[in-house]
C-alpha cells in the first residue's frame, strides 16, 4: 500500500511525494520511470538478464522436432522422472548433513558453557562462562561470514532470489555448485554461532541448487568433471528442476511435501503446468522420506520407523489426560485467533519496516566499504546477541515449579527427543530442586526446543518472562536479518510467536478466567499469526503447520488467523521476501499490474532511437555494440524477409564462428553474442533498446505469466 511518509512504522513507496510531470499522475510517472526519486528509493537494476522460458518457434527448432518420435519422447519423460526422484534424495542428504554438524556443534557448546555455568555458579566466575559462550560463537560466526565473503549470494535465506529466478530473471550465481557449498557450509556455522537465524530458509535455496545443477552432470565452479549427458539443457528444463528442489527443500524443513508443492506454486514458479505439479509432489515425497529414513535411523537406531518427518517438528498437540475440562480448541477461541491475527499482522508489518530500514542503511553504509566491515558487523551482532542471550539467561529469568509431566515426560514431547534430551532442555540455573529457569530454559536452548517448549511443556511461564523474551526476541532477530551470514526466517519468527501465543493463553488463564484454554494451541496460533505477518504466506503456509502438527482440527484457526494477519499485513507493506527483492532492484513480474497501467500505451515505454543490427553486421561492429550498451538483446532489421529463413539456417555456423574467433574475448561469451543472432524481425520494436532508467518490473519483464 502507498502511503504518506509520516505514517508509523509504514514502509511506503513514496509515491505521493513525486512531482507531476506533463499531464500524467505521479504513478504512471513513477512506472514510466520518469520521477525525481528519493535518495534511497531503489530503481530497478539494467544488469539482470532473462532466462527464456518460452520456446523460440523457428526452423532449427523445426528441425529438431521432426527427429523426435515417441520412443525418444517416452525416454526424455523416464529420465526426467529419474532426475526428480534424484533431486529429492540429494535435497534430503543435505537437510541431513546440516541438521546433524548443528546438532553435534550446539551439543558441545551448551554441554561445555552449562557445566562451567554450574560451577562457576559456586565460585562467582561467571564471567569466564560468558566469555567460553563467546568463543564458540564468535568463532562459528566468523566462519559463516567469511564463506559469504567467498560467494556473497548465499548471504540471507535465499528465497527472495530463487523466487526471482523462477519468475524468470537470472540472478547471478544463484545455482552455483560454490553457492551451495557456502550456503550448507555457512547457515550450519551461523545456526551454531548462537545467531537468531533459521536452518529450513536456506533449505529451500539449497534444493533449488540441487535441482538446477544436478541434471546438467556440470558445474562452472568443476569445469574438468564434465558428463555427455544431452538432455535438460534449456532455461525451461532447468526451470522446472529448480521448482521441485524448492518444493524439496520445504518439504525437508517441515516434512510438509505438499505444503513445499504449494509453496513452489504459490511464493515461486510463475510458469506451471498440470505435469510438472505430480514431478514437484514425487520429488517432495522423496526428500521427505529420506530425510525422515536417515534421522530416525541415527536418532533412534530404528531405521526404517520414519519418526522425525523433517527438520523442525512441533509435535503432538494433547491435552493431559488428568485435565478434563481441556480442549485443543473451541468455537469461542476463533474470536481470540483472529485478534491474535490483527496482532499478529502488525508486528509483522513493523517487523518488515524496520528490516527494510536496517537494510538500506547497510546498503549506504556497509555495503560500499571493505568486505572486512561485513564480518565485523557480523561478530558485533553475534557478540551482542550471545551477552543479551547470557545475562537474561542468569538474571531475568524467574524460578517455576516444575509440573509432574515435566518430571517424567510426557508422550507427546517424547515423540520429538530423547529422554536425556529432554531433561537437558530445562535449564535450573540458580534455582533450587524441583523448579527450573524458565528464560533459561527459552534462551539457553536450541530454537527448536525453545519453540518445542512452548508448544507442550505443561510447566508455567512467568508473563513478564514471556514478555521480556518477546521484545528481545523481536529485536535482535530483526537486526540478525541481512547481514552477510546464511540465515533464514521461518524457526526465528515460529519461537517469537510462539512466546507472543503463550503470553496471550497465561493472560486469559490468569486474568480473565478461562480454565478450559491449552496453551500450546494459542503458542502455535501466535506462531503462525506472527510468520504470517512477515512473510504473507497463505496457502502453502497452512498446509504446512497443519502438516508440522499432524492435526487437521487445526485447519479452521490456522487458516483463518494467516487470512487475517496477511490482510492486516498488506495494509502497510509487503512481505519480507517482497521487500528484499525490491531492495536489490530486481525486475520482478508482480501477480497482478497496478491500476495506473492501464492508461499506459505501448509508446509510453518505447525507446524511438533503436540499437538495432543487420543479418550481415561485421563482428567489429556487435563487439562495439556489446561494449557500448547494457542490455543483451537487438533485433535484427532486414529488408528482404525472404532473407530471414536463410539467415535462421545460418544462425549456428554464424554464432560458432564469433565464438571460434574470439574465444580469447570472454566479453563476448559473457554478453550472449547468440541473442543478437536469435533475435530475428522486420524492424520490429524492442524494449532492450531503451538508454533512460528502465521502466517498471512488469512491462520489463519479456515473459508472459501462465
């Protein structure tokens, strides 16, 4: 939504602020890309290329169909399914890889800091403990920053870009086998490090890596293993893998594969069909199960039980059995969740205002200096979180009696952890027997037993506690959020809401009576309303908690408070992936065009002075024009159109010639001298031809949506 700058905690487009031009409102002068913008207002960028999608109708390609049979058809759909069925596999070892050196690393660092905690608890030397805490997050910090360094696209969760890609601009090194050596490398190190960040984002950029690079059987980043394998390899082919990887990736995060199928279609691919939905689906199945095969395995040694679907699991919502007035749920609780979901959607909105300002300052004011200054912000977030993380460990946390089913266990927190996992997850820090730490039990633990915790630990959480957690929470996540390390969002904003969900249950158990609410049911609805908020997800979003907790009674609230807090959240601003895609200017083709298109004609957005080249343009005169230029397409002007077909058939002589004869001019390779050649009109007119600031996403964007 445009609104006025003076708005609180608005993120606004600035529209209003433009000055009219000629006889046209300030927006259709913002899309012609004709206003005097604000300083730190972000224009499309002219350097991003796209990938075709659409077939190129022309006699090679002719050529090529008449030799295809069904036989050969029959063999490109058994390979492709292969390919899908691999993708998932692969995506499924990776998730596995990660989730494991997290788990061994965040293990010997709590085990080392909580035992020195304990002692020094007696001796008063819990500065030492504070600064052992700091060394290991300190260190895995630096490691996470200095991969990013390596490939500066890992950086982030990844799924801002992947959704670029998939809509048809290609983002630089956004499927390099070296991006996903950083990104699994780095988000496993940053997840370790103590940072606010997420493992199951970068899963989604991890598998699109996957299912971009493994059917080509190459990789520039290994230029020597290279395969004859013939098949896949146009922008469409590769398209289509990528979708499934993401929908692999999501499917491995929450083991939710038709939760990550609806993701793909709804957050990523701008161009769908009824076949590749069941390629997407298959290939969900197969990183949920192996995933699912392998954790269970060496988790529980009892391979083959498929007892942890995914990465982040929240469990089995039940009420104990000795409380017979509780209920998972009522028709009276449906007002309170879509309260939740107004609340929920305006700290989402506030949450993405203020990203995005923290993110435009890094634009201005990081970004330009060394790449040193990138790490060493890095650490100062790292320091900070692990000292606010420590001291409200030992001093703002309150003392809780334990219940009876934290004692011993109970069924349902069981089915996530170990016995001896679970006793570790309560952390006692200076109080006496029988009680536990209740801010150390939230901070002083993985995300994912944090967010465990609040969904089914039947103990009670101080309000202020809760309150407390919240704020800090939200605002270092936030800051976390953009600097030069992998991270992802879902776990980061599912904990936070979670303590927002709980505080709303203490409050209407304690204040206002109602004895028959279940708390983890208002933690997983605040969960959901603040990750609603944020990333304005709907569908694919609902899908998957509902698949997360294994509890189809939840469908009616979930989907009504992401209906409410995405509404309440689009009021303001966009979501955060929206919003970091237009903060590295890419030219996004939106769903739907703004109103004051409508008005425009095509001669609104046409560059009258044309770069244009003849069939028979000497080479001089093409590397001129690619040095000259930004743009990578011409169109080929011929009088004679007879002369098109004969110059199609020459096309591949022609373009194997340019690249012969300057193979040592990678400008030339780098530019696609071969979309010149491809590029075949009678003076037909073209966008790439334009030398003012390019006009808005969607008239830039070359593809139609499907």
């Amino acid at each position: 939504m445009a609104g006025c700058r003076g708005s609180l905690c608005c993120c606004c487009r600035w529209c209003c602020c433009c000055g009219e031009r000629e006889t046209r409102t300030p927006e259709e002068l913002t899309i012609l890309g004709e206003t005097q913008e604000e300083e730190d207002e972000i224009l499309p960028r002219k350097d991003y290329e796209s990938l075709d999608y659409d077939r190129c109708i022309n006699d090679p390609y002719l050529e090529v169909l008449e030799t295809m049979d069904n036989k050969k058809g029959r063999r490109y759909e058994a390979v492709k399914w292969m390919m899908v069925f691999a993708i998932g596999v692969c995506t499924g070892l990776v998730g596995l890889f990660v989730d494991f050196f997290v788990r061994l690393f965040t293990q010997l660092k709590f085990g080392v800091v909580q035992a020195s905690v304990e002692e020094c608890s007696q001796k008063g030397c819990l500065a030492l403990s504070l600064l052992e805490l700091l060394g290991f997050n300190l260190t895995f910090v630096f490691f996470a920053s200095l991969l990013v360094l390596i490939e500066p696209v890992a950086a982030g969760s990844g799924i801002p870009e992947i959704k670029c890609y998939l809509n048809g601009v290609k983002v630089p090194g956004i499927v390099r086998l070296r991006t996903l050596l950083c990104k699994v490398f780095g988000v496993l190190f940053s997840v370790a490090g103590g940072l606010f960040v997420g493992k199951e984002g970068p899963m989604i950029h991890s598998g699109a890596v996957v299912g971009a690079g493994l059917p080509q059987f190459q990789s520039l980043s290994l230029r020597k293993i290279q395969f004859n394998f013939p098949y896949f390899r146009s922008d469409r082919d590769k398209r289509d893998f990528v979708s499934a990887g993401a929908a692999a990736g999501v499917a491995a995060a929450f083991g939710a594969p038709i939760g990550g199928t609806l993701f793909s279609l709804e957050e990523g691919s701008s161009f769908w069909n009824q076949g590749l939905t069941w390629k997407v689906l298959f290939c969900s199945m197969s990183a949920t199960f192996t995933l699912n095969f392998f954790r269970s395995g060496i988790q529980f040694g009892s391979w083959g039980s498929f007892q942890l679907p995914g990465l982040l699991n929240f469990g089995e919502f039940k009420c104990s059995d000795s409380d017979k007035k509780c209920h998972l749920w009522t028709a009276m609780d449906l007002g309170f969740f879509v309260v939740m979901g107004v609340v929920g959607g305006l700290l989402g909105a506030t949450f993405n205002c203020l990203n995005k300002r923290l993110a435009k300052y890094r634009v201005r004011n990081v970004h330009p200096k060394p790449k040193l200054v990138r790490v060493l912000e890095s650490l100062l977030v790292s320091l900070v979180t692990t000292v606010v993380v420590f001291v409200a460990s030992m001093v703002l946390g309150e003392c809780r009696q334990m219940s009876s089913a934290s004692q011993v266990g109970n069924d349902s927190f069981a089915l996530q952890v170990t016995s001896e996992e679970e006793n570790s997850s309560i952390k006692t820090f200076f109080c006496p027997n029988e009680t536990y730490n209740d801010m150390a039990t939230l901070f002083f633990n993985s995300q994912e037993s944090g967010i465990l915790q609040l969904f089914h630990q039947d103990s009670t959480f101080s309000p202020i506690t809760l309150a407390l957690f919240f704020v800090l929470y939200f605002v270092l996540a936030c800051w976390t959020y953009g600097i030069s390390v992998p991270s992802g969002l879902f776990v980061p904003s599912l904990l936070c809401g979670a303590a927002f969900g709980r505080l709303v249950a203490n409050v209407l158990k304690s204040y206002v009576g109602l004895g028959h609410i279940y708390s983890g049911t208002f933690a997983l609805i605040g969960a959901a309303a603040f990750l609603g908020g944020v990333v304005r997800m709907s569908i694919s979003l609902t899908v998957i908690l509902i698949e997360s907790t294994s509890e189809i009674t939840y469908g009616l609230p979930i989907m009504v408070t992401l209906m409410v807090a995405k509404w309440t959240g689009d009021f303001f601003n966009k979501g955060i992936y929206d919003i970091h895609v237009g903060l590295r200017g890419v030219p996004l083709l939106e769903w739907e065009t703004e109103v004051e298109m409508d008005k425009l004609r095509a001669s609104d957005i046409m560059e009258p002075n044309l770069t244009y080249v003849y069939p028979h343009t000497r080479i001089q005169s093409l590397v001129s024009i690619l040095r000259t230029t930004v743009h990578h397409a011409f169109p080929v002007v011929t009088e004679n159109r007879g002369n098109e077909k004969e110059f199609m058939k020459g096309n591949q002589l022609i373009s194997n010639n340019i690249k012969y004869k300057f193979r040592h001019r990678p400008v030339l390779l780098t530019r696609t001298v071969t979309h010149i050649l491809t590029c075949v009109g009678a003076g037909a007119p073209a966008l790439a031809g334009r030398r003012r600031r390019p006009p808005p996403t969607e008239v830039q964007h070359p593809h139609p949506r499907r």
